[in-house]
C-alpha cells in the first residue's frame, strides 16, 4: 500500500514535470514565433526603406535627364522650314499676348460693372433704412451679401493686378528680343 502510494506520488511528480517541460518548451517555441514575426517585419520595412530610396533616386536622375533636354521645339515642324516654323511659333506668341489683353480688358469691365453694382444696392440699402421698409434682420443680412461682394471684387482686382504685371513682363521679354509686340 505504502509502495502504491509513493509510487503514485512518484508518478504525478513525473507527470507534473513533464507538464512544466512541455509548456516550457511552449513558451520557448512562441517567443521563436514572436522573434520571427519580428524579424520579418523588420526585413519588410528595411525593404520599404531600399524600395523608396531607389524610387527617389531614379525620380533624381530623370529630373536631371528632363532638365538637360530643352523645350524641345522645331522637332515635330511637320513640312514647315526652320524659318516657317520660327515665325509660327513667334505668332503664336503674339496672338497669347493679345488674348491675355483681350482678357485683362474684359476683367477689367467686369470689376466696373460690379462696383456699379454694389454701390447701387449701398444706395438701395440706405434708402430703406431710412424709409424702414425693412426690418433689422434683413438689413443685416442685405449688409453682409454686399460685403462679400466687395471682398470678392477686391479679391478679383488683385489677380487682375497680379496678371497685369506679368503681361508687362513678358512684354519687356519679347521687346529684349526684338519681337514685334504688335
């Protein structure tokens, strides 16, 4: 009896051991996996890192290549000389500047007729306060549409300024050259 219960003792001492082994030999098996997953990852990332800087470098070297190139105009003239082709391109100039001053023009008509416009409902506005033909809301409400208006007037006169000077330029640039403006 003694001997049966020693050895069961004996026996669930093995069998405990050998749980703890086993779940040792788990634990190391999982940190294996973890370890791997992680090395992978960082192989994956070490490839994204070569990957783009290879990217960036090929964008480099066509950047450099494009920028050595020219415009490359007077490669596809068709059956035009060197000369015809010259003159093409020089009217083509010309005829851009005059639509950008056709352009400038009619901003230019467009501002007046907005101001015209927005001085005309001040007037109106003033009017009607005086008159108090409409209440406060109203009023307050007519107030803020002008004003946003005017903001976008004003914005739209210093693209015009903005367009004007570049005109200008680019006038000064051709005259540099000796291109007849008009």
């Amino acid at each position: 009896m003694k001997k049966i219960v020693t050895m069961s003792i004996v026996a669930s001492f093995l069998m405990l051991g050998l749980n703890q082994g086993l779940a040792q030999s788990n634990n190391q098996e999982k940190k294996e996996e973890v370890r791997e997953k992680q090395m992978d990852k960082a192989d994956k990332k070490a490839d994204k890192a070569v990957d783009k800087a290879q990217k960036q470098r090929d964008k480099n070297k066509d950047k450099a290549s494009k920028e050595n190139q020219g415009n490359a105009y007077g490669k596809d003239k068709g059956d035009m000389t060197g000369r015809e082709f010259g003159q093409h391109r020089a009217e083509m100039a010309r005829n851009k500047l005059e639509e950008s001053r056709a352009r400038i023009n009619e901003t230019e008509e467009r501002i007046s007729r907005s101001r015209l416009q927005i001085n005309t409902a001040r007037e109106a506005l003033e009017e009607s306060r005086k008159e108090r033909k409409m209440t406060d809301e109203e009023i307050k409400e007519r107030e803020q549409r002008i004003l946003e208006a005017d903001q976008r007037v004003r914005e739209l006169e210093t693209a015009l300024n903005s367009s004007r000077e570049r005109l200008q330029r680019t006038e000064r640039e051709l005259m540099k050259l000796n291109i007849d403006i008009e």
